[in-house]
C-alpha cells in the first residue's frame, strides 16, 4: 500500500484520522510532530501529548526553530524515506508537497471550528485558543514559505483528495478517504 500522507492546518483533525485509518488498515502512524519532538527532547524541553505545541514551551520551541533550517529539513528527509517504502499512515504539514510518493490528503477546517477542537482537545478557553491557533498558523505559513516556498495552508495542487472537515467527524473523514482509496484501487475492496 502506498503510503497515506495527512496534511491540514493545525486542529483541522489529522492525528484523529491517523489513528483511525492506522486502526482499519493495520499500518503504523508517523507524524512531523513525533520527529520534532524527539529532536525537542535533545535539546532539553519536556514535550508531551498533542497539545504541547499550544504550551509557551512549545511556542518557544517553534520560535527558535525557524531560527534553524535543519529542523525541518531533517524531519521531512526522516519522514520521506518512511513514505518511500509504503504501509504506513503519515501526518505532515510539508510532505504532501516535498515527496513524489504518497497519496496525498488535506483536511480542510476553518479556524473557527479549529480553534473549537483545539479547546475542546485541550480544556482551554475558546478565546485564547483563537489566539493560539492564529500564532499557529502564522508561524507555520512563514517558516514553510522561508524554508520550501511553499505556500503552506493555500497551495492544495499537490493533493489527491481534500476534505471539508467542519461538519463530519473524524471517523467520517477516515470513511471518505478510504472509500477513495478502494475507488483508485488502492486498497483491497
């Protein structure tokens, strides 16, 4: 099977569907995320779950990594040789557009409804959230734009399937992707 890249802006839902898709197709997920933060971990930060990003430690860690080209690109040459050799469900914010290999999806969410799950996931108020999700983007839309040209949350040429997230859940999406995933013969039927 070839290897399924998830892409989206933050709390558009793709670590949820990873995991769905990882559970119904009994293949491994790996994301960006888990990369960086090991390379955190290195650099003596403390990161923990999905909502560590949302943390000032974790804002603070994406701030000096811009500061740092070599992050990202060694995550993404990490990632890309996973999604080389297939049978396993990717989250990243760059690899739809770096690898030839993949099929390629984007959830799509509005901020709004982004900044929702984001409070939801993590018992935070909604106000502040908005505001970290606009952090959040920003700092992605310029760090991508410097280091790859890329216009990251705007360009979805790269992308076989693009999805509208706001009103289906999780396990909708992970159906919908599957669903073309058996239509392009991808997958078993």
């Amino acid at each position: 099977m070839k290897a399924i890249i998830i892409s989206g802006m933050p709390a558009a839902g793709k670590t949820t569907v990873a995991w769905i898709l990882s559970g119904k197709l009994g293949v491994p997920v790996i994301g960006g995320g888990e990369i960086l933060k090991e390379m955190a971990i290195d650099r003596g930060y403390k990161p923990g779950g999905e909502s560590w990003w949302d943390t000032p430690d974790g804002i603070k860690f994406l701030r000096e990594r811009e500061t740092n080209p070599g992050f990202d690109k060694e995550v993404d040459a990490r990632l890309e040789e996973k999604i080389r050799h297939g049978n396993i469900v990717v989250t990243s914010y760059t690899a739809p557009w770096l690898s030839k290999d993949g099929f390629k999806v984007w959830l799509d969410a509005g901020e709004k409804n982004r900044a929702e799950r984001m409070a939801k996931r993590d018992g935070s108020d909604i106000a502040q959230t908005i505001s970290t999700t606009k952090i959040r983007d920003d700092e992605n839309y310029r760090l991508y734009k410097k280091l790859y040209n890329m216009e990251f949350g705007k360009d979805k040429v790269p992308f076989d399937l693009i999805i509208d997230t706001n009103n289906i859940n999780a396990g909708q999406v992970a159906d919908k992707i599957i669903q073309k995933l058996k239509e392009l013969k991808l997958i078993d039927a």
